[in-house]
C-alpha cells in the first residue's frame, strides 16, 4: 500500500509518498480502507515545525479520515466488514472529562496519523459515519466539527455568537448556533467569505481590514451590549479584541493560536463583566458521536473549500495555507 510520511519537521517540500506492507490488525483493532482525509490547520503547524517535534518519525500525517471495514483482529467485535467508519483524533479519550492520560493519544503527532491507503486502529478508536453523509464531508466531523460543537453546544437559544474567520471551526459554529436559534456574527478579512457565510445563515459579517476596530464593530451591532459567546480561533493576537467585544457574563471559547500565543492581554475585562474563559481541545469518542447525531438531524452539510486526489496530496497543504473557506479534503 502507499502511505503519504513527513520525512522533516519545518519544511514543506518534505512530504514524500512510500510503499509499505498493507497492516494487519491485531487484536481489538480493524482494519480500515481509507476514502477520504481533512487538514486542520494543525497539519500545517506542524510541516512548519510551528507544533513541536513529534515522537514518530517519518511521521505519517493527518488525524481525520474515512473509510470502510475490510478486515477485523482478534476480539473486534463492535463492528463488521463493510461499516463506514471516521477516526477519532484522541484515541485515548474515550469519554468523561479530558484527562492526563489523553496526552499524546493525538493521531497525526502524538500517533501516527492517517494518510495512508489502509490505516490499522482500535475498534474503540473509531466511529461511525452519519448515515446522510458522504465519506468526504463526514471526514470533517472529528476535529472541525467536534471542536465547533463543544464550542457551542451549551449556548442558549436566543443568544449572539461571534465567530472569528471562516475556517472550519467557525463554520461548523455558526451552522450549529444558527440550527439552535441564535444569531451570528461572523469577521473575515473578505467580503467575498463574509457573504458566503450570510449565505450559510450568518445574521452580521464584520471585515476586520476595513474595520480593524472589529470589537467596536460588534458593540455597535449589538447596540452596545456585545456578543454573548464567542469562538476565538485566532490566539495572543485576537483576543483582546475578543474580551471586548464580550457582553457581560459571557463566554469565550478559546480554540485556535492562529496568531501566536502571546501577546500583551489585558485581562481584566475577564473580572468586571464576569465572563468565563474556557479552553476547547476538541473532545472525546463521545462527543464526536453527538457532535455528528446533531450534525444530520439539523441538516447540516460540512462546507468543503477544495478536493484533492491522494496521489497529489502537497496541494492540499498549499490550499490550507492560502485560507480556505472551510474544509480542505484529499479523496481516495
């Protein structure tokens, strides 16, 4: 079988493509074909050298991909041949609160990752593909919109939602948030991403090259009051802005360091509107299977910026870095 490997961390011309024995599950693991993958805008960080230095190497990339049962080990009993299947990003956080030992259970960094034509996983580290999917938008689900539901899924109906960029992430968010009633700003430094997002049912859109006060913004669109809860991809850079543009007794979602991790923040906005801050890192076996039960009922369909083949995988790193809108895919 051929498998795509990173030979070197912090190069982008290092992904190179090898021939290796198809693997063979072993006990309590199946055996997956794989039909599609999706990039996170951590793959990137970490082709960079942005993400650290990972434990295998050549490292086999990426976390999200689908594909379909071919072949079971040992005791595998929760599935049969044939079953469409997703893996989940922390293979060792199956549910309950995050933990310790989730660390380094990552797939794509911590494990090897997917992005090969067959992938061996434990049958606890999958999950089923929603029916109303296909592969190549269910490959989507266990970072972007596993992250994007636990960003959101405690806001109440009624509420507004910020949402910063059009990434995945945010996209996921806002479909989500509107499914349950709230309204939707969304920032982008293009008109042309923030009409498309109008179009998926974001209520304001804010272009921050033409506003650069975007916290302003917001204020001024929510008559002054700000917005309820906010998913804040951006990092040190953004969230400033972010603490701003926060209404009293509001909640920041912090996902994303697309802009760094430090910066000189000011905090105190934290204390006198009484808003609570709480770290988003993506979640467990569990919560993508909600995460996708609440996907199919509301009619959700993942938005997909560009398909690349696998045999030409690079491409698909080049067009995460050009800031898709949405998901960047490679099909089988």
């Amino acid at each position: 079988m051929k498998r795509w490997v990173i030979t070197q961390i912090g190069a982008e011309h290092t992904l190179e493509i090898e021939d290796v024995p198809t693997p063979t599950p072993g006990a309590g693991e199946v055996l997956v074909r794989m039909h599609a993958w999706s990039l996170n805008y951590r793959d990137l960080m970490i082709l960079r050298g942005e993400y650290g230095q990972p434990k295998h190497m050549p490292l086999v990339p990426l976390s999200d991909g689908a594909g379909e049962i071919v072949a079971l080990g040992t005791n595998a009993r929760l599935y049969k041949p044939g079953q469409r299947v997703l893996g989940t990003f922390f293979q060792g956080w199956l549910a309950g609160p995050f933990h310790a030992g989730v660390y380094g259970s990552d797939l794509g960094f911590g494990l090897p990752g997917v992005l090969g034509e067959y992938v061996c996983l434990p049958e606890q580290g999958v999950a089923d593909v929603p029916a109303g999917l296909s592969m190549e938008s269910a490959v989507t689900l266990p970072v972007a919109a596993l992250t994007a539901w636990n960003a959101v899924k405690d806001l109440p109906t009624g509420h507004t939602l910020l949402v910063l960029g059009t990434g995945g992430v945010s996209l996921f968010a806002l479909q989500i948030a509107k499914s349950f009633g709230n309204r939707v700003i969304v920032t982008s430094s293009s008109d042309e991403k923030l009409a498309r997002a109008k179009a998926l049912g974001a209520d304001e859109g804010v272009n921050y090259v033409t506003h650069p006060d975007w916290d302003h913004e917001v204020q001024r669109l929510t008559q002054g009051r700000g917005a309820d809860w906010i998913v804040e991809t951006g990092g040190a850079k953004t969230f400033q802005r972010s603490l701003n543009a926060l209404a009293p007794a509001g909640r920041i979602a912090l996902v994303g360091r697309l802009t760094g991790v430090t910066d000189n923040v000011n905090i105190q906005p934290l204390v006198y509107k009484a808003a609570s801050l709480r770290g988003i890192f993506v979640g467990s076996r569990i919560e993508l299977l909600e995460a996708a039960t609440v996907i199919e009922r509301a009619g959700i369909q993942p938005v997909i910026d560009s398909r690349h083949k696998f045999a030409d995988a690079p491409a698909a790193w080049r067009a995460l870095a050009k800031g898709p809108f949405g998901k960047v895919v490679i099909v089988a």
